[in-house]
C-alpha cells in the first residue's frame, strides 16, 4: 500500500471520528433535552453503534479496500479525541439551541392551533347548542300556542261526537263484547277476500 493511500485513509479514519464524537453528543444531548425514557435507551445504543460501525468499515472500504492496520484505529481514535477537546461544547450548545427554538417553535404552532382552529370550534358548537336551545324553547312556546288554541275545537268536537261515541261504548265495556266485535270483523274480512 503506498503512503498516499495510508494518509488518505489515517484522514479519512480522523474524519470519521470526529464525525462519530459529533453524533454521540448529538444523541447524549437530545435524550437529555427531549427527557427520553430509559426504557429505549438500549435500543438505541444498539442502532447507533451498528450503524457507527458500518459507517466506520464502509469509510476503511472506500479508502483502502477494507485493510485493517493500527493507524486506522489510532487515526480513528485521534479523530474522536480531537473533537471532543475542540468542538464537542460548541456542538452540544448548538443542538441545546435547535432544540429550544424546535419547542418554542412548537409551542408557537399548538397556540395557533388552539386560537384558529379549537377555539372557533368550541365557539360555533356553543353558538349551534345557544340556537338549538332558542328554537326548542320556541316550537314549546308555539306548542302550548296552538294547544291552547286548540282546546276550544277539541272540546267542540268531543261534544258534537258525543251522541255517535256513547253508545258504541257502552257496547264495548266489557272484554267479551270487544273480542266478539272483533272476531265478527275477521270473519267479514275472510269472506271477501276467500278464494272462490
């Protein structure tokens, strides 16, 4: 392997451990900010270190056809150590930042969504139940209205009905005198509508 090709790939380790140093504080710094559960903690150490270290081969495959010498780990290394005395407090401040502006961004769009939308809703469906209560006590009012108009004809009625009412029941007072009625009444229908 020629020396150009044994400091294209020490770089490019150095590279990838930087950029290594840069997730894990990225990652540190969001579970912590977001209050992640410690439930998923495990699961996501186990994704972040395999798809690290594809990343990390897919790198030493690129660079040197997948040769693993000890400048590849000491460049590797050197790379995270780097990072972290140099960049690693800049790092976690920017994303501490991103993550305030995304809650305050957040907050910001649930309160729009509350005052344009929620808001206008409760407001109609009060307005709607305010109407639906106004109509309600309305058709009552007009109920007893027309109830209290009626009474007079209802009255006129059942006094010029009396004479025809009265006799047909004082026929059917008893049970016996209504199932013969109604049985009389089968039998009439049954005749007219038998089969000749």
């Amino acid at each position: 392997m020629s020396l150009e090709t044994q400091v294209m790939t020490m770089l490019a380790m150095f590279v990838c451990g930087s950029a290594l140093g840069i997730v894990v504080d990225v990652y540190r710094t969001t579970a912590r900010e977001l209050h992640m559960p410690r439930l998923f903690t495990p699961l996501i150490d186990a994704v972040f270190w395999v798809a690290a270290t594809w990343a990390v081969f897919r790198t030493l495959l690129a660079s040197n056809e997948g040769e693993l010498r000890f400048y590849v780990f000491l460049a590797l290394v050197i790379g995270l150590w780097f990072y972290f005395k140099t960049a690693s407090s800049w790092i976690q401040s920017l994303v501490v930042k991103v993550i305030d502006t995304g809650k305050r961004l957040l907050r910001l769009l649930i309160r729009l969504f509350r005052l344009l939308v929620i808001r206008p809703v409760i407001g109609l469906y009060r307005l709607l139940m305010i109407f639906l209560g106004f109509l309600a006590a309305l058709s009552i009012f007009f109920y007893k209205i027309v109830i209290q108009c009626l009474r007079p004809v209802g009255k006129l009625l059942l006094w010029l009905l009396k004479p025809l009412v009265t006799p047909i029941a004082r026929h059917f007072r008893k049970p016996a005198d209504r199932q013969r009625f109604w049985n009389a009444w089968i039998a009439w229908i049954r005749q007219r509508f038998r089969r000749k």
